[in-house]
C-alpha cells in the first residue's frame, strides 16, 4: 500500500503515518515528492488493513499496491533512478556501453583489449574472473589472479570494472576489486546472493535469468534493494525460448516495459542474447533506439581463439565501428553517449 499525504502535511504527520506503520508489524518507507510525500509500506504478506491509518492527520488517499515487487516499482519511486558506476552513470537518460571480453583469460589480452576500448571513450570495462560454467570440465577464469589483473587495468586506463560474483564466499575479495557487481543469469534466483549484494556497497549489475518471467527478475531486485542497496542495474540478455536461429532470444520488448513499472536502469546484452557476433551490432542499435540505458558486449582481440564465448565476441575493429554507429544514432535520439 502507499500512503499518499496532503501537499503541505507537516513532518509530524508524516512521523506518526510512520510510526503507525511500524505499529501494525511493517516497514515505512517515506518517498518525498515535489508536491507531496507518499509513505510506502513493505513487510506485509497479504493486503494491508486500512483503518489505522485513513484517519491520520495529513493522509490524502490509501493506494492498493497490486504487485508482489514495491521498492523497485515506479509507484514506490516515481523518478528514474542513477547508479553511477566509475565515470559512467547509467539512468541519467545517457547511453553507457559496458564492454570487454567473456573472460580474464591473461594479462597480455587484457590488457590490450582495455587500451584500445579504453583509447575510444569507453568508461567500464567487463571481464568474467570467476566464470559460472555449463561444464565442471570448461574453464573456470583465472579467479584472484583475475582480479588482480582487472586492478590494473583500473590503474593504467581508468575504465569502472565491472565483473560476475558467482556465490556468497568469494562475495568480499570480487567486491574489492571491483566497481560493480554482475549477478548472472545462473544465479538469479540464488537468494542468499541476493541478500549479501544487498548489503554491498558495489552497485550491481543484474542479468535476467534464462527463462525468468519479469515478474521474478524484478523480485530478485525487489531482495537486493530490501536489504538496503538501491545501486540495481538490470540486464537483458536473452531468454529461452523454441527458436534455435539464435543461443537465446534476446527480449528488447522487455526494455521499454521495465520503463513503465520501475525506476531502475536496465541495459541489454545483444552477445548472450544472440551467440552470434554478426547479430550483436544490429541488436545494439535496436537497443539504444528502444529506450535501453546502455549496453553490455563482449570484445575480444581475437575472438576466434578466445576461451570462452569467442562466437559472439566482437573483434576490435568491429566494435569501434559499431561504436561509432552508435555515437551517430545516439546523437539523432537526443541521447549523451
Ligand atoms: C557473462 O556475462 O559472461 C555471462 C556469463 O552472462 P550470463 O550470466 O548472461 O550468461
Ligand atoms: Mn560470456
């Protein structure tokens, strides 16, 4: 329920709808607003009873709120949100490509990939340390040594490092090093992850499970801002679906339609969301052009000998020309890149 309060009500009116809350077992939430405050109510496992609060001096109007997620809904929070991650603020109406290969595969690669995104203007840099793998028997990243690697390459090029945290006990050392934290498609639904992310101080990246329905991605965001982390950022990046042209169908209708009903800064993720590197530029055109805060692709210096998902990563070159693209198609839109 929201608690919509008369323009004007004073702060002591505002303290005892509050307290009120508090009173009947919920969590108050008090969301200020240029005419006037709304107090949101969390904690409650069914509908919430009215009669305490419509009463109260200073409350306007009681608003059922319908849908399981609160915190992250834009009735909760009616403006956008920014996370800002390094230089790049995703949210702000700008346009921020995340970009990097699959993998911390070794320093010399790395390196070289992060110079040259870097010489381009490109503000966060992605690379797996620690890779959640289909098969026990596939490379699992180069782990501390990884991020130790990606350190640098915050030193000497200054790109925000952005890299996946796959469970709870390697949480601190990935939350040391790094300016985000990607939570993937496999861990999703890990809950107890989603707790220790809400408690981190990192923004965190959150990727669209394979076959998660909206619903269920928003209320895995719903568990890392409950526990006190607003900084959410979601990905789509492909969902599961019978067609077989592509690794995942990459979902762009979902962009706009986490516009209407969230406040939070989603992005897409064309690599994952297709497998193909000669789809991934036409799918990140049509993403700036649906309303997508930014994008994650994967670049390699030499995809076709990468170790991990070299199929859909982009060459360099093929990226600075995609970049370019979308520094023209950005500007026709209005949008900062
Ligand atoms: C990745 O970003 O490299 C990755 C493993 O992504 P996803 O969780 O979307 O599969
Ligand atoms: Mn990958």
């Amino acid at each position: 329920m929201l608690v919509v309060m008369r323009s004007g009500a004073t702060e002591e009116e505002v303290e005892r709808v509050a307290r009120t809350i508090r009173r009947m077992g919920f969590t108050p939430h008090v969301i200020p607003g240029a005419n006037r405050t709304a107090i949101g109510i969390t904690g409650n496992s069914g509908p919430v009873d009215p009669h305490p609060l419509e009463g109260l001096p200073g409350v306007a109007q009681l608003i059922p709120v319908t849908k399981p997620y609160k915190l992250v809904s834009r009735e909760f929070h009616p403006r956008p949100t920014e996370v800002g991650v390094g230089r790049a603020v995703f949210g702000d109406g700008s346009f921020q490509v995340i970009a990097g290969p699959c993998a911390v595969e070794d320093e010399a690669g790395t390196l070289r990939t992060a110079e040259y995104l870097a010489s381009l203007g490109v503000r966060a840099f992605r690379a797996g340390a620690y890779k959640p793998r289909t098969s026990p028997y596939a490379f699992q990243g180069l782990r501390e040594e990884g991020l130790k690697i990606l350190e640098s390459v915050r030193e000497k090029f200054g790109m925000a490092i952005v890299t996946e945290v796959i469970d709870v006990e390697t949480l601190p050392a990935v939350e040391e090093c790094a300016d985000m934290l990607q939570i993937g498609a496999r861990n999703m639904q890990n809950f107890s992850l989603l707790r220790r992310a809400g408690k981190s101080s990192r923004p965190i990246l959150l990727k669209r499970g394979m076959s998660a329905t909206l619903e269920e991605w928003l209320l895995s965001a719903e568990y890392i801002l409950n526990e006190g982390n607003p900084n959410v950022v979601l990905c789509e990046r492909g969902v599961r679906t019978f067609a077989d042209h592509t690794r995942n169908t990459l979902d762009l209708s979902v962009i706009p339609t986490v516009k209407t009903i969230s406040h939070l800064p989603v992005i897409a993720d064309p690599s994952h969301g297709t497998g193909r590197r000669a789809y991934v530029p036409p799918m990140s055109k049509a993403a700036l052009a649906c309303g997508a805060d930014g994008l994650l692709v994967e670049v390699h210096h030499d995809p076709d000998n990468a170790i991990s998902d070299g199929a859909q990563s982009l060459s360099l070159q093929d990226f600075k020309t995609l970049y370019e693209e979308l520094r023209h198609l950005s500007e026709a839109l209005g949008r900062k890149m």
